[in-house]
C-alpha cells in the first residue's frame, strides 16, 4: 500500500513538474509573439542618414574626391576637399532583433532606399586626363570672367544696388577660380605613368533616435549587410548595444501578410528637402494595402517605414510605395558581416 501510494505521489510530481515546466515555456513564447503597441512602434524607428563619396587614391593615398559620375563623363563635384563631394540620403529605419524568441538586437537596424547606388567602374588614368583637359578649359573661362568682374568694379564708381551685386558675384567667381586652380595643380602633378591610382566608393551610416527623455541622439553604425539590388540594408551600431527605451521589432514564425488595413510607421516630410529635419516625430498612419502596394504619400512615410497589420503585428518594411516581406528581409542576415 505504501509503494502504491509513493507511487502515486511520485507520478503526480512528476504531472505537477511537466505542466510547471510546459508553462514556463509558453509564457516568453507568449511575450514574445504578443503584437506590438502604439507606443513601441513609435519607439522601433529611427531616421537613417547615408553618407557617399568615391575617392581617389594616389600610391594608397587618397588625393581626390567625387560625388558619381555624369553622363558627359564628368566626375560630379571633384574636390580636394571630401567634404564637398559627400551626397547625404536620408531614411527610415528600424530597430531589429536577430532571433525571434529571445532579444537580440545587439544594436542592429533595417533601413531602405529606393535609389540604388549607381556603381562607377571608370578607367581613373584616361578620366584624369579627361578632367586635366576640362579644367584646363574652364580655367580660361573664370580667369577672362573675374578680370572682365575686375574691370567694372574699378571702373564704375558709383556704389549702388548693383554694383553690390556684381561685388558679390566676383566674390564667387574669384574663390571658384581659386579651387579650380588648386585642383588642376594637384591633377597635373599626378604622374599616371609611374603612380598606382586605386578607386574606392565610401559610405557612412548615422541613426538618430529619441532617448528616454526625448532628446536626439546619434550614433555611427556599420553596414553589415546589403540586398542584391543595393536598396535594403542591415546596419549595426559600432559598440553594439541597442539604446535604452528603443523597442526592437521581432519576426514571427506565422504569415502576416494579409491585404487590408495595415499600420505604417514613418517620419512625415523626411524625404522631402524642404521638410527634411531630425527633430521630426515618428507617427502611425493607417493605410490601405492590396498585394504589396500601400496606398500611401513619401511625404507621410517614405522608404524603410516598418508595416504593421492592423492588430500591430510587424509584416515588413516599405520601399518604393510596396511592401518589402519579412521573409525578404530576414535574408539579409544570412549574409551579415562576421566582425
């Protein structure tokens, strides 16, 4: 009788054990794939700021930098100075855990734009010798435009509205002649035949984000992954710690894709230069989705704006007006970057 009922109690510990464990399971399964609310959807976005330049590097070097090239061939905005050829893109982005079933955003982040890089493969030895020949041309044209400047200035002695404006003007003419002179310097003294010339294309990536107390902050993130098509991207920030109050978003193992009422998340005007500012406040705008189109304005949430279904479930991303999957996205960190 004792064995039996040791037994007994022994099976029922066992019962108690199995249903304590099963719950403990199911309880961060639970957290874990609960939607996400008003307030953390706000708290996953970020503005994205790409920064890109191509240099050119003399025996490793870098000497010479442009913005892309033109359609005459022509280098945009070659400069000495790196400053004067970085072009600034600005996005959306969103904080993102790595794993679905337990935190592992490590500071990573998913943004996308919709102009892909153009690449330039051009042959730096015949493009510099392009450019000697150009400048040279232009040279002669600023030198004969500030001397005729010159001339008026001296020679028209009444100080009135547009004598002011032609001052200001051969002010400009005067400081681009000066850079033009300095670039062609440095061009000429390029040896082509004895040097080893080397193109490389430079990107930097920046998030701004509210703290807990509301303020902007900064960091410099790294690229750790890129699509094929050169529009989506998975960053990283450099000390690898996702910020205090940032809320990052998670992949569920079920479909949720859906058409119908969906929830986009996005900072209005970002993508417009004459609103462009990272005070701005991320907002939730209820669209209409059909497919992957979503019926709704650059102006209100532009490119890598994180969808949600109408419940708050994350479904993906935009690029271009559509829906990029979140399955799409997920490929991005099957090719990340191993530090």
């Amino acid at each position: 009788m004792k064995r039996l009922l040791s037994c007994i109690c022994a099976r029922k510990s066992l019962w108690l054990f199995i249903i304590v464990l099963a719950i403990a399971a199911a309880l961060p399964v639970t957290f874990r794939s609960w939607c996400f609310s008003g307030r953390q959807m706000v708290r996953s976005t970020v503005i994205v700021e790409r920064s890109s330049w191509y240099e050119i590097a003399v025996n490793g070097r870098p000497m010479l930098y442009f913005s892309d090239e033109k359609s005459d061939s022509v280098l945009g905005r070659l400069s000495v100075h790196r400053d004067s050829s970085v072009t600034l893109w600005r996005s959306t982005g969103f904080w993102i855990d790595r794993w679905w079933l337990f935190p592992s955003c490590k500071g990573r982040v998913i943004t996308a734009f919709a102009g892909a890089e153009k690449k330039v493969t051009t042959d730096i030895h015949r493009q510099l010798n392009h450019e000697k020949a150009r400048l040279k041309r232009l040279l002669k044209g600023l030198r004969l435009q500030d001397a005729e400047l010159r001339y008026f200035l001296r020679a028209h002695g009444v100080q009135d509205e547009g004598y002011a404006m032609v001052a200001n003007f051969e002010v400009g003419i005067a400081s681009k002649l000066r850079e033009t002179r300095r670039l062609a310097t440095l061009i000429d003294s390029i040896d082509t035949a004895k040097c080893t010339l080397s193109l490389r294309h430079k990107r930097l990536f920046k998030v701004f984000y509210r703290n807990d107390n509301g303020r902007i902050q900064q960091q410099m993130c790294k690229e750790k992954s890129i699509s094929a098509d050169g529009k989506l991207y998975l960053l990283q920030t450099q000390n690898k710690e996702t910020p205090a109050g940032a809320s990052p978003l998670r992949w569920l193992p079920w479909h949720a894709n859906d058409d119908g009422k969906v929830l986009v998340t996005g900072f209005g005007g970002l993508q417009e230069p004459l609103f462009t500012t990272y005070s701005t406040h991320a907002t939730i705008v209820p669209v209409d989705k059909t497919g992957n189109a979503c019926d709704i304005s650059p102006v209100l949430a532009g490119d890598g704006s994180p969808v949600f279904t109408a419940h708050g479930w994350f479904m993906g991303c935009l690029l271009g007006g559509n829906v990029v999957d979140r399955t799409i996205l997920s490929d991005l960190f099957n090719n990340e970057k191993q530090p």
